[in-house]
C-alpha cells in the first residue's frame, strides 16, 4: 500500500506529517502562518529530550500499537483465507454438481471415509 506504517523493521521513523488544505492562489499569504508553525514544531521537536520515565512511557505505548498493527494485520490475512477456501468449496460444489449422478455418489463416499478417517484417533505402532 502507499501508506508508510513507522513500526515496520528497525524501530519508528523520524516522521511528522502536517496536513493543509490549500487556499485559492489569491490567499495563499495565508498559509504563510501555518509553515512557520509547522518549522517550529520540527525545531521544538527536534530539541525535546524525554526523561526516562517518558521515555519508557512512549514504548509501553508504541508495543501496544504494534500489537494492535499486528494483530489487525493477522486476522485480515486469516479473513482473506477463509474467503478463499470458501470460494474454492463453492466452486468444488459446482463442479460435483454438473457431474452425472453416479460420479457424485462416488464423490460424497470419498469425502465421508475421508472424515471418518480423520476423527478416528492416531495410533502408534510400536515394534518390539
């Protein structure tokens, strides 16, 4: 995506976003406010040391946000996966649909041994 996510690889980026709408060209003069603003808070910014206690604060802080990144990123992912494997059974059915009657039987016992065979318990076959 186009979006850039601070929290990827290596720790966050030195990154401050200041978005304008821009006026009509007759006024822009008065954007001019805003820039200055904006160059200051880089330079406060820039020059602002955190104690210790804030300083841990801040990556208590970014970990959760990381946690939640993930965890949002996790579960699109599992999403996307169930669409698929639900997509790729409809088009199972379809197919086992316009199958003769026979051909279809014969489908349904292979999936029910199938599943019989995968709710019996694994057994371990020791040599002596």
């Amino acid at each position: 995506s186009s979006r850039v996510n601070p929290y990827v690889k290596g720790g966050p980026q030195r990154l401050l976003r200041a978005v304008y709408r821009l006026p009509s060209a007759r006024d822009m003069q008065s954007l001019s406010a805003l820039m200055e603003m904006t160059v200051f808070c880089i330079d406060l910014l820039a020059s602002t040391r955190l104690s210790e206690r804030d300083r841990k604060n801040v990556e208590k802080q970014r970990a959760k946000l990381r946690e939640i990144i993930d965890k949002a990123e996790r579960e699109k992912k599992q999403e996307e996966l169930r669409k698929k494997k639900a997509e790729e059974r409809q088009k199972e059915e379809e197919r086992v649909m316009k199958l003769s009657k026979e051909q279809q039987m014969k489908i349904d016992e292979k999936e029910r041994k199938a599943k019989l065979k995968n709710r019996m318990p694994k057994m371990k076959v020791m040599h002596g």
